[in-house]
C-alpha cells in the first residue's frame, strides 16, 4: 500500500479499524494473501536494533498501529494514524471469516489456551469453523508446520508474544499454502479465554489500555522502558529531521 507512515525506520498503513478490515477481507476475496503485524512502541524498538525484526516489518502486507504511543508519535510526526488494536482487529474479523465460510486456525499462547479462546469464538460465531489449535513451541517449527499444514486454514492467528509470532509467521508462512490471512496476536487468546481482563471501555477510547495491562501484568515495566527513549527519538526526528 502507498502513502505508509514511518515511525523511527517501521513504515505504518494510514488504516483505522474499519478500513484496516476492509482492506484485508479485500485481499481476501481476490485471493492474495496478507500478513499482519500490529505495531507498538516496543515493536518499533526492537526493528532499530534487530535486523531480522526491521525486515519481517518491511516484508508485512500491513503494518497497523497498536498502541497508543504510536498514535502520539504520529501525530508529532504530523502524519496522524489511527490505532488498530489486535484485540479489537480479530473481533471484526471473525464474524467476517465465518460468512464467507473461512476457517481458522488459533497458534501459540500456553497449552489449552488457544482451545479455550476457540471455543469462546464459536460461542461468539456459531457459524465460524475453526480448523484447529495448538499452543506450539515459537522456536520449534516441525511439528507445529505440520499440524497447521494438515488444517489447511483460510486464517491463521498465532499468539507467541511480539516479536515470536511475526518471525514465526515470516518464516512459516511460505510452507502454509492455505493460509491467505496471518496476523500476530499477542495476548489475545489469554484475553479470549478469561486469563486476562479486558480493558474497561472508557480505558481504552483514553488510549490507556497500556496502563491497565502494566497494572494487571507488573513485569511487562521491563518491556516498557523503552517508551522514554521512544518519546526522545520521535521528538529529535520532529525537530531535526533524522
């Protein structure tokens, strides 16, 4: 897609939720097959000092923005973006899947996991056909692969925590000729299955949902102690251009 965003070296799509959807179920129907990576502060980080991470965002279908920091930086940046939250992409996704008769398939998280987050998406979709879960291991491949292959889903959600997910599906991708629909979805199958709560309403349309998973899950303030050298960056290429 043209017009991408860049944020510190990622390039962003200019998608709100409603288009980000259209967009994929687009590609969908004509057949073309879409890798997702939903974005956040840490993701952008991580790509400035990973190679492998900066190549699988450039390789991305679509990169959407998820966090709230993102949003910020744009519009510093005078770019402004829309956020695309994994949590929410996936709930406008299934009932979509389910009437076109696609099926999908839940990767990753801890075992009995993706099984729960299935059930409560059928629950959700009775229509929707879900091809199969597995938890998985993100560094080994061989079985997993296999398993997949064998389902041979339309869509593939697959929950290792960022960045294992994105270079799971980047380096699986090509032996899952099925799959026309790959995204990485974090901690939505704990959030599915009830293991974490979902942020309240009011949270989320404040952009705070950040806050409210660091006060439920103390330890990601290791992962978040980038944000300030996030901020720093986006205010030195504002005022100095690089």
């Amino acid at each position: 897609m043209s017009g991408r965003v860049g944020i510190l070296g990622v390039a962003f799509d200019p998608l709100d939720l409603p288009a980000a959807r259209r967009h994929i179920l687009t590609r969908l129907e004509r057949g073309e097959r879409t890798f997702v990576v939903t974005a956040n502060p840490e993701f952008v980080m991580l790509a400035r000092r990973d190679r492998d991470v900066a190549a699988i965002a450039r390789a991305a279908d679509l990169v959407v923005a998820d966090g709230t920091g993102i949003v910020i930086a744009s519009r510093v940046l005078g770019a402004p973006l829309a956020r695309v939250p994994g949590r929410l992409l996936v709930d406008a996704l299934v009932p979509a899947l389910a009437e076109r008769g696609a099926s999908l398939f839940l990767l990753g998280a801890a075992p009995g996991v993706a099984e729960r987050a299935a059930a409560v998406l059928r629950a959700r979709t009775p229509r929707l056909v879900v091809a199969g879960s597995y938890a998985g291991v993100a560094e080994e491949d061989g079985d997993t692969v296999a398993r997949v292959r064998a389902a041979a889903p339309d869509a593939l959600l697959v929950a290792y925590g960022m960045p294992k997910q994105e270079a799971w599906i980047a380096r699986n991708l090509p032996a899952l000729p099925s799959v026309k629909l790959a995204i990485g979805v974090g901690g939505v199958f704990d959030q599915l299955a009830g293991l974490r709560r979902v942020p309240p309403e009011l949270l989320h349309r404040l952009g705070l949902e950040w806050l409210w998973r660091l006060l439920w899950e103390p330890s990601r303030w290791r992962r978040q102690r980038v944000l300030p050298l996030f901020a720093a960056l986006v205010l030195r290429e504002r005022l100095i251009g690089r």
